[in-house]
C-alpha cells in the first residue's frame, strides 16, 4: 500500500475548490485533500474532501496546524486581496519545511474601450471617486466598503454574498446580496435600474465575477479599479492545470 500524502489547501476561491475536486480525483487512495476556509460565510456544499474553517491563530498557529497534521503540501490558493493569509502561509512554511505553492487567477486587463482608472489600493479608490460619479456600484466586499465611510455625496449600490453583520458605516447606500457568477443581462440590468454612473471593483481576475466589467463598458462608465497587492513570494502559478502538475511531480 502506498502511503498517503496529504496536501492542505488554504481556500475561498472558485480556483480552490476546483483543485480540491480535481486533486482528489486524480490520487484517490494516495493523497488526502484537505480545504481550510477563513469560515466568514457559509462554505460551498460540493467542496471536495475535508474541510475545516477558521483561523489559524497567525503563522505561528499554521505552522503547528502543518505540524499536527502531518501535511505534506501546501498549496495557497485564496482570493489575492486576501493578504494576511499569504504572509502566514509563506512564514508557516518556511518554519516547517512544507513545500507551497501559490496558485492566484490572472487579473483582469483592460480592453481599449474600458475607461478605467486605476487606484494603487482602497484609499486610492476612495480619494479619486467623489469626481467620477454620484451613484458608485461597489463590489468590493463588506470589508472593504468601509473603507468608503468619508466620501460625501456619492449614494452606494453595495452587493454582497451574504448580508453584513453589522451595519456599514456608509452615508446614503443600499445592499443587496448575490452570488456569482453573475450575467452580463444581469449587470446591465442592474446598472440600469439603480442609475449607476461609476463602478468599483477590486481586480479579481476570474470569469465569475467578470460580467461586471462588460455591463459598465457598455454602458459607457468609468470603473475605478483597485490594483492587487503585489504576491507572496515564492513559486506562482495561475491556473489549476498548473497547481496540478506541480503535485504530479512531487507525488
Ligand atoms: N479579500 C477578498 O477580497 C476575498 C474575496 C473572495 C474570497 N476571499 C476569501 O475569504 C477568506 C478571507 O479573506 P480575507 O481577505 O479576509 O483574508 P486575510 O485578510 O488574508 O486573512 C485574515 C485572517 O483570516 C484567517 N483566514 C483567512 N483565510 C483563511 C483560510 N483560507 N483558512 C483559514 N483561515 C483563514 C486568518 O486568521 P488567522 O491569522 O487566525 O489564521 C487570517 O489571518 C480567504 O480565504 C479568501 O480566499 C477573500
């Protein structure tokens, strides 16, 4: 009987899952995949192998976690605004020896008729949206639209995956909630009806959320696009196919 490895995947992401199923498929009987979740929403249901949720308690908790759980491979697949976790990631394997590898989507770039203006981070976005528009789609997450609290006379359209806990701390805004992936349809739609002159967007990179983008060039608005923080060091791949050959050869 071969023994069995074990690969952890830090998750959140489409990418995550996707590697989940598939990793499991391929080695069924000589790896256990095990998916961790920073445990805010509630997890997919068809997520592949085991999951656990929470937090770790810092790099230190992550390196036991390493540790303790005789984890082999670790592969850093979270969202690539998701920074702390990377950083614990990258630390926690350093301590223990765990090889990881960094698997984050491409970012979106911008087609010739995109009007976009770029922000270095949130605080960037929030100094230069008061003079692109009055009525700002804001899809940044709950977490980052508090970033938003001081920006006058704009009214905010802020979608969200499932309702904040508290309220946000926004001046003249409306929620609603929705899960991608989401349609062009939809997105113009949307735009449409709530008059929307500006959008605000995190570059995510992805198909699921991509829509939006579309909907806002045709409807001939600026999108103020918050650039990604740079990567955590080590070996980057951005697709499935990849993260999955780097596996191959180590199993
Ligand atoms: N940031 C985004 O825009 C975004 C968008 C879509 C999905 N997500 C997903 O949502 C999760 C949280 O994102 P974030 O930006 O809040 O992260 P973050 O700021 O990098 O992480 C904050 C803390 O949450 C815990 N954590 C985060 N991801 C975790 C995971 N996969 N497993 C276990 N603990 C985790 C860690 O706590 P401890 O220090 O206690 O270990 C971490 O220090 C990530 O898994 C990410 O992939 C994020």
């Amino acid at each position: 009987m071969p023994e069995v490895k074990r690969l952890l995947i830090l998750g959140g992401t489409a990418e995550a899952a996707e590697l989940a199923r598939r990793a499991g498929e391929s080695w069924a009987g000589r790896l256990e995949v095990v998916t961790s979740l920073a445990g805010r929403l509630e997890p997919r249901r068809d997520l592949a192998g085991r999951v656990r949720r929470g937090g770790f308690g810092g790099a230190d908790g992550l390196a036991r976690f390493l540790d303790d759980q005789s984890i082999d491979w670790l592969v850093d697949a979270t969202h690539p605004f998701a920074e702390a976790i990377s950083a614990h990631a990258h630390a926690a394997c350093g301590t223990s020896g765990v090889p990881r590898l960094v698997l984050a989507r491409p970012p979106w770039r911008r087609a010739p008729e995109d009007d976009w203006r770029e922000a270095d981070d949130m605080a960037g976005a929030v100094r230069i949206l008061p003079g692109l528009g009055k009525r700002a789609f804001l899809s940044v997450g709950p977490g980052s639209a508090r970033a938003f609290s001081q920006v006058e006379g704009v009214w905010f359209l802020v979608r969200v995956i499932e309702p904040p806990r508290h309220p946000l701390p926004l001046d003249e805004h409306t929620v609603i909630t929705g899960h991608p992936p989401f349609t062009v349809y939809d997105e113009r739609l949307l735009i449409a009806e709530h008059r929307i002159d500006v959008l605000v967007t995190k570059n995510s990179g992805g198909v699921a959320t991509e829509a939006k983008l579309s909907a806002a060039r045709g409807a001939g608005i600026p999108v103020v696009m918050v650039k990604r923080p740079p990567p955590p060091p080590g070996h980057l791949v951005d697709n499935v196919e990849a993260a999955l050959e780097w596996l191959e050869s180590r199993l």
